[in-house]
C-alpha cells in the first residue's frame, strides 16, 4: 500500500519531467522521423499530389474570369493566397512587363494548353498525382500529366548532355531531406497559368522533407539571373494519395491540344491561317 | 567516307557478337522454363530479390518474326551468324540514304545483346500467328479508312507521328529503330521501367495485388506484378484497343504476360505471352536479352518537338490547293 501511494505521486512527476521539462526524450518532439527505406534513408516512396492554387498563379490573387470568359465559372480562376515566399517574384522589370504580356495571351502561348511537359517546379503542383519509386542510386518521379517523367541520380552529379523540359536531376540526402538539384532546363516552360516564366539560366533547388505519416514538406528555390533580381522561393505540404490501390493514370493530353495546334490546318478548315 | 563506318560500325557489331557468344553461352540457348534461375552474382535488393534497376539497350540484332525461308529454324550456329553478319556487312555497303550514324543513331552503334535467335518470336513456327477472321475485318477496314483520309487531319495520322505512342511500348516492349534504351528502377513494392520512346513509364507493384478493377483502359495497359522465384512476372490487361501490336489492331481482351529474369549484372532476360483470342487465333510466345548499356537515358520531347506533323498536314493542304488551281 504505502508503496503504490509512493508511485502514484513519483510517476507522474517523472513523467512531467521525461516529457515536458525535458524535451527530446519523449513522444513530444517535433520533428517527424519518417519509416526508412532498407538503406537507412527516409522513405518517399508513394503517390503524392499538391493541393494548392499555385498552378494557376504562384503569386497571391483574387478569383478572376476565365481566360476565355464564354467558358463559364468552370474555368474562372479560383483565389489563391499564393506561395511565393516573401509574395512578389523578384523579376527584373523588363522581364516583369514579359510576364504581363504573357498573361494577356495565355490562352494561346500556355504550354499547359498544348499538353507540353510541365518542367520543374511546375509539374511538382499541377493538380494531378505523381509517383516517387525510390532506391539507393536514383529515384524516379513519374508524373500523370503529359506523362512526365524525372530520374533523379543520386550518386556523383553529373552534367546535362543539352537542355530538356524536364531537366537534369542530381540528389542527395541533408538528413532527412531529399535536396535535388535540377539544371539543363529549356526556356520552354511556365510556372504557371499566369505567364510566370524564365529563361534557360533556370537553376531550381527542391527539398523534399517527410512531415508526416500523409504529408511531405516541398520547397523550390529558383535561380535565373537573366530574368529574376535574386533567388526566390516557393514552398507547400504535398500530400499522399491514400485510397485504397491508389495508382498512377495515364493522362496522355496530346490529342486533346490537336485541334488547338492544327486545327487549322485539318482537310476543309478556312486555310489563310 | 560513309562506307567506311559503316563497315567499321558491322565489324564492331561482329566483333561483339562473337565476342559474347564465346564468352557467355548462356545467353544464346532458352532456358527451358527457367523458373529457379537462382544465379548467385546478381545484384539483390535487402529483401532478397533480384534487382533489376538500370539502363538497358533492348536493340536486337534479329527481326521480330522468322524469315519465311528458315522454317522451323529457330537457331543459328555461331558459324552461321557470323556469315549472316558479313552479309549485312555487304548490303550495307551499297548506297545510304540517310546516314543515321552521324547522329549516333546508325544500327551499327546501338548495343546489341548477342543471341543466336533466328527471331524474337520463338517456337517453330517464329511468326505471327493467324488472325481471326474478325480481326481481319477491322484491320482491312481500318486500313481503308486510312487509306482515304491518311491526310484529312492529326486524328488520322499514326498514334506515332501524333506523338502518342510510338507503337513499341506495348507491353510488350519491342525493340525500337533507335534509341531502343529502357530504364528500370525497382523500388520497395514497385518496379518503374521508363522506355525512352517516347518517355513512357510503367509504374508495376509487385505486391501481388489484384488488378484495380477500374473500366478506365490504359494505353499501355494495367500491369500488375509478383515474383515467381528469381523471376518478376508482370500480368497487364486493360489496354486502350486504338494501339496495335506489330502492326495488328487489339481487342479489350488482349492479355500479355511477361517474365523478367536477371542473368548477371549485364543482362536481363525478357520473355513474353501475347493472348488475344479475339485477334490472334492462338497466344504467340518471343523472348530477347536486354544488355546494360553506360548511358543515361535521354529525354524525347516527341510532341513538343513534333514540325513534322505541323509541315505534313500543310504539305497536304498545299498539295491540294496546288492540284484545285491546275484543274482551274
């Protein structure tokens, strides 16, 4: 008896202590250690899918009409409280004057419209699920949209043979981060439905951190001195697609942009296009 | 200057042929139902299995089906093939067209792995089979179609030049004219195997798990895959039936089987099953070696680069405004 009494005051009191008055020892850190992979790695494995408004403006907006306003609400621009650290893109002002014309005719010069693949970062947060297949020397990312496709290489970096949509890959692990470093990316692609744009100089950084069980942590810092003042940063959760035999689709766009891209020149079209 | 590398590019190719069939004899004869190929130098992954991650050219050095005038010949001796090869040499001494080597695309620098196949279509008789008399309904009437409207616009142009599929993604995977390179990265639960043409992945569990059911057809298929031994067997149904298969439209019914087989850190072997009741009167059988190859894969930008469709279609108006004015 005397002896329970004497742990029912103890126990609670070292409890106090291991959890709260002691941090680190406990259940209470903060920090999410992800399952490991059979090399000791955290494992990314699964599908994930952005859940942001950021494909269609990475910078804070207000909802806003369609680009063709006939099309209706559907296609109106939802508002978005953007993801741009700091708010603005630091764009220098000529190239700040392009974005402004890019958004006059995005209907027409969008890559997105013409099922082209989305590059880096943007593929990251297109609305559509992507697949990460993780294993000691590279790690695959398989995107829905336009099927996209990166392999990143995660032994000693190597250079880009020329530029491509997608990019040239290199990863490596800062604890529990997956840092990729991505160059050899075209001048072809946008950030976004809004005309966000850059030139060939693009350097992206990403950081891939597990924040929880469902949840990554997604940064992208963006390098391109030919049309930005400074590097410049987005970030946002990612989430895991968890329905049961969550898989991958095919969203093969090509034929739905063909009539946008030759529908002019299709037998019996008003030619003098 | 041509013909010279082209005939270097044939010795090369001779030279590892021979090569391969003197060193590894493994490669040339079928392991008959191979099932416990439990070769002891392969790369594993922790939990066992074998691992078949890396970059592969399935390039082949023999057609898909049999020439008609071998018969029942489904091997080559070493001494035949190396006249073969010699041959090839010669005929492709008379003329190029196109120099495709300049690219690095000539047939000559791809990697081939070495097989003593008379043909990837195995069995005695090496070739397609028959089609049913339905299938070959909907080909000649497809083939039709084509004929009339081949310039009418993109939608009846070849999924290829669409840009679509390039026809070779299957599954199952054929070898490609060039660029014939595949990567495989085999994670925990998942084999992907990315085809550079035209940047196709197939993302396959390999849990066991059955097929999702879904009445959502995929251009290449759903596959689902387990391990049978040392062998990854990969079921895939539910295909789009607008693809063809060595130039045969499909059905909804087509079911293929494939069986992958790590040989030793160079080399996978690939075998195959196509089962379409409905267009081939019975399954067809082919298998090839895949071989390692010391480079990455590249990026094909097929339809963001794709001028050709942009220049045929307005080479096809311009031909017919050419010909409405003559008749003026």
């Amino acid at each position: 008896m005397r002896v329970r009494s004497w742990m029912g005051v103890a126990l609670p009191v070292i409890a106090y202590l291991l959890l709260v008055a002691m941090p680190g020892l406990g259940q209470s850190s903060s920090v999410y250690k992800a399952p490991r992979t059979p090399d000791g790695r955290p494992d990314l494995s699964g599908i994930w899918q952005a859940m942001t408004e950021a494909n269609w403006n990475l910078e804070a907006h207000p909802a806003a009409p369609a680009a063709v306003i006939a099309n209706g609400a559907m296609f109106a621009i939802p508002p978005g409280a953007g993801v741009v650290e700091g708010g603005e893109i630091p764009y220098l002002p000529e190239a700040r004057k392009k974005q402004q014309e890019n958004f006059a005719s995005r209907q027409k010069l969008d890559p997105e419209n013409k099922c082209y693949m989305g590059g880096v970062p943007r593929s990251t947060y297109m609305p559509y699920p992507f697949q990460i297949v993780q294993n000691p020397r590279k790690i695959l990312f398989a995107y829905e949209f336009a099927g996209a496709v990166r392999s990143v290489n995660m032994g000693a970096p190597t250079d880009p043979p020329a530029d491509s949509w997608m990019g040239w890959s290199n990863g490596k692990w800062e604890g529990d981060t997956l840092v990729i470093d991505v160059k050899g990316l075209n001048d072809q692609t946008w950030f976004d439905r809004a005309g966000n744009f850059h030139s060939d100089a693009l350097h992206v950084v990403e950081r891939y951190t597990p924040r929880s069980p469902d949840t990554l942590n997604y940064e992208a810092t963006i390098e391109d001195p030919k049309t930005f003042s400074r590097p410049w940063k987005i970030s946002m959760p990612l989430y895991r697609r968890v329905e049961k035999d969550a898989h991958l689709m095919e969203f093969k766009c090509v034929e739905f942009s063909e009539e946008f891209l030759y529908g002019h020149l299709r037998r019996g079209a008003p030619q003098g296009k | 200057m041509y013909r010279r590398r082209i005939v270097a590019a044939a010795g090369l190719m001779v030279g590892i042929a021979t090569l391969a069939v003197a060193q590894s004899p493994v490669a040339q004869k079928p392991a008959a139902k191979a099932t416990s190929t439990k070769v002891s130098d392969i790369p594993r992954t922790a939990d066992g299995k074998p691992d078949l991650s890396g970059v592969f050219s399935n390039a082949q050095s023999i057609p898909i089906q049999r020439p008609a005038n071998l018969g029942e010949k489904e091997f080559y001796t070493p001494e035949e093939l190396a006249a073969n090869a010699a041959r090839q040499r010669q005929a492709a001494e008379v003329g190029v067209h196109y120099d495709t080597s300049q690219f690095g695309l000539g047939a000559g620098q791809a990697k081939y792995a070495a097989t003593l196949r008379t043909s990837v279509i195995v069995g005695p008789e090496g070739r397609l089979p028959a089609l049913t008399p339905e299938a070959a309904k909907i080909q000649s009437q497809r083939r039709a179609v084509t004929a009339e409207h081949q310039w009418d616009g993109p939608e009846t142009r070849p999924l290829a030049e669409r840009c679509i599929t390039w026809g070779f993604e299957g599954p199952p995977m054929m070898p490609v004219g060039y660029n014939s390179d595949l990567e495989i990265v085999q994670g925990t639960g998942y084999v992907a195997i990315v085809q550079e043409m035209i940047h196709d992945t197939r993302v396959i569990p390999t849990d066991g798990r059955p097929f999702s059911g879904a009445k959502v057809p995929q251009w290449m298929g759903e596959s689902r895959g387990h391990w049978d031994g040392d062998t990854l067997v990969v079921e895939t149904t539910n295909y789009n039936p607008r693809i063809a298969i060595q130039g045969t439209p499909i059905s909804d019914a087509l079911k293929v089987t494939e069986r992958f087989s790590r040989l030793d850190a160079n080399t996978i072997l690939y075998r195959f099953t196509v089962d379409d009741p409905k267009t081939w009167v019975k399954p067809w059988s082919g298998e090839y070696t895949m071989t390692k190859i010391d480079s990455p894969l590249y990026e094909y930008a097929c339809h963001e680069g794709n001028y050709g469709m942009q220049n045929n279609l307005s080479g096809a108006r311009a031909t017919e405004k050419a010909a409405a004015a003559k008749k003026k």
